[in-house]
C-alpha cells in the first residue's frame, strides 16, 4: 500500500510540475506588460497596471531599436544596431537566450507565422540627407541596397535573406498574411515580396525625395498609408492596385503610423514638430494635434485600448495619454533615446497591430 501510495505521488509530481510550469509561463506573458527598446540602457519593462517602469533588461552595448514579440509573449525579439545581429529574450528572466548575425544596421523586426523579418543595410555609412539635401549628397543612395533577412524562429537561423531598395523602414502585411509590404526612405519606394519566400513581387514609386518611413494596412484592408517624412504628407494606397488614391498634409517628420484599436481614428507621430496628429479614420480629415516630447517615433495603445504610450527619445520618455481624448496623463522616465515600443498582450500601435 505504501509502494502504492508513494508511486502514486510520483506520478502525481510529474503531472502536476510540468502543469504548474506552463502556468507560470502563461500567467507570466498575461500580465499587461509593455516593452521599450533605448539605444543605451536596454530594454524597459512597463507595468501596465500601474504605468510605471518595472525594471529594466541588461542587454549590454547592443544598442537595440526594432523589436517584436511571439504569440505568447513569452520571447521578445531584438534588432540590435551595435552587434549586428538579432537576439532572443525570455521575457521571464530577461536574459538573452538565443542569436543570430544578421549584418550591419539592423533596425526593424516583425515576427509573423514563426519567422522573424528583420531589415539592415549592408552599404550604410552615414545618417539620412537632411530636408531640402539632394541625392547627390547622399553617399548612401549608391551603395548596395538594404536587405531584409527572414529568421526561422525555430533553429534561430536565417533562411534568406531578400534585397530591397536602401534604407530599409517600416514594414506591414497584407490583411490575408500573403505579402510583406516594405518602406525604403532611401530611394522613395514601397517593395512587396511574398511572405515565407521573400519572392518579389512589384515596387511602388512615391514622390522623389519623399522619404516613406511608417506603413499601416487600414482595418478593412483596403488600403495601406503610408508616412513620408521629408514631404510632410502621408499617401493613401488602394490595397490592391497600390496606386495612391489620397495625400494629406501632415506636421514636419511623420513617422509612426497606426489606426486605434477600433479603427475609428488614424494617429500620426509627427517627429520633428513634437506633434501626434490625429486624423478621421475613414475620410482622413485632420481631427485633433496633440503636443508631446521630442523624437517621439514609435508608439502602441495598451492591451484595454485605454491609454496611448509614446516612446520619446529625445525626451528620454514614454509619454502617456489618454486613449480617448489624447490628453497627456504621466510621463515614465530613465529611458534614454527610447527608440520602439510593443506591449503583451498585444494591441494597436505604430509597430504592429492596426
């Protein structure tokens, strides 16, 4: 009776320990969380419960901007600008796990259907023209192009890599998960591959010395926007044809780019003006300018859709506002040159979601 009773435990122990483990993890990756790349101190954690920064990942000199979490939220996935390479984060612990090269100045990750993709630009020697420069003073538009490599999220390793045009931005998919919709400031264009094989499918000419950065499908998906910085304008383009079908005027430097969670209205990260612009949904009539920090590029609703965080780099912030009315409700500090911003579970925002 005891061998049975103790056999019996056992076997109870070995079914409840692996149980209790996948517990923890999946309470772990519910907590309202949100994550915040800084070119210089890591990655901040934000606790979404209480709006303030929870703790922060040690991630060394890597100099992390793009990033992207899995489904689970149990891994976050980072471009890290001064190794070169794309590291994998468990979320628990915030300890690197896993690496992969990926080559010089990689910057934006998004992770969809268990790969990551993840941009750099093997010729980049130098930062963008400024305003009113010409491509002639830009040493970048004759270098070899930037390239997107697509990571197998299983073996961590990098299946192919696709080349695009230069400088490399935003990247988006198409509404039926078939396309990856990329922006390259550096020669004006909107590159479309197929998703998995990195096939090419067209390219999409903007106005020259526009600079295309952020890209957003629209709810129904029928049209993508897209931002162009140097123009000061965003273009609306029919999701099939991909001809533009409106422009409208925006504050210097738009960025950051994404609907609200119910795709009523559309928020614009004007970064030079300090600006976040907020536009009709539908019609894109200009609605409401909102004044926020400095270098203010990326930003995400919380999972509830009921506040808005800003990553501010230059104001070394996360600027809060109010989901609906935009008014400004705290600022969380000790994020020096804040570059990106995700939240778990997931939710609308300038790097995924709507």
């Amino acid at each position: 009776m005891h061998v049975r009773f103790k056999a019996a435990r056992i076997v109870c122990a070995s079914v409840i320990a692996p149980s209790l483990a996948v517990a923890a993890s999946l309470a772990h990756a519910a907590a309202p969380t949100a994550y915040v790349t800084t070119e210089s101190a890591g990655v901040g954690v934000i606790d979404l419960d209480s709006l303030s920064l929870a703790k922060t990942y040690d991630v060394g000199k890597d100099g992390p901007r793009g990033l992207s979490l899995n489904k689970d939220g149990t891994r976050l996935y980072l471009a890290n600008k001064a190794t070169s390479d794309l590291s994998e984060i468990d979320t628990s612990t915030g300890k690197v796990v896993r690496r992969v090269k990926i080559g010089k100045n990689p910057e934006f990750v998004r992770v969809f259907g268990g790969y990551a993709y993840v941009t750099y630009e093997p010729g980049e020697s130098g930062g963008p023209p400024k305003p009113g420069e010409s491509e002639k003073d830009d040493d970048d538009a004759n270098s070899p192009p930037a390239e997107i490599a697509i990571v197998d999220l299983k073996t961590m390793k990098v299946t192919r890599s696709v080349k695009s045009g230069h400088e490399t931005e935003g990247v988006e998919f198409s509404p039926d998960g078939k396309l990856i919709l990329v922006t390259n400031e550096g020669d004006d264009t909107v590159s479309v591959y197929r998703v998995g094989t990195g096939k090419p499918v067209r390219t999409v000419k903007l106005p020259k010395g526009s600079r295309p950065r952020g890209i957003k499908a629209s709810p129904d998906g029928k049209q993508y926007v897209v931002t162009l910085e140097n123009a000061n304008k965003f273009v609306v383009l029919d999701g099939g044809s991909l001809k533009t079908v409106k422009t409208v005027d925006t504050k210097t430097g738009p960025y950051g780019v994404s609907f609200d969670p119910a795709g009523k209205r559309l928020l614009v990260a004007a970064s030079r003006n300090k600006t976040l612009q907020v536009f009709d949904g539908a019609t894109y009539e200009h609605v409401q300018d909102v004044p926020v920090g400095q270098r203010c590029w990326h930003f995400s609703f919380t999972p509830d859709g009921s506040k808005l965080l800003l990553a501010c780099g230059r104001s070394n912030a996360v600027y809060v506002l109010d989901g609906s009315d935009y008014k400004e409700i705290k600022q969380i500090g000790d994020l020096p040159l804040a570059w990106g911003i995700v939240t778990y579970p997931p939710s609308a925002g300038s790097i995924v979601g709507r």
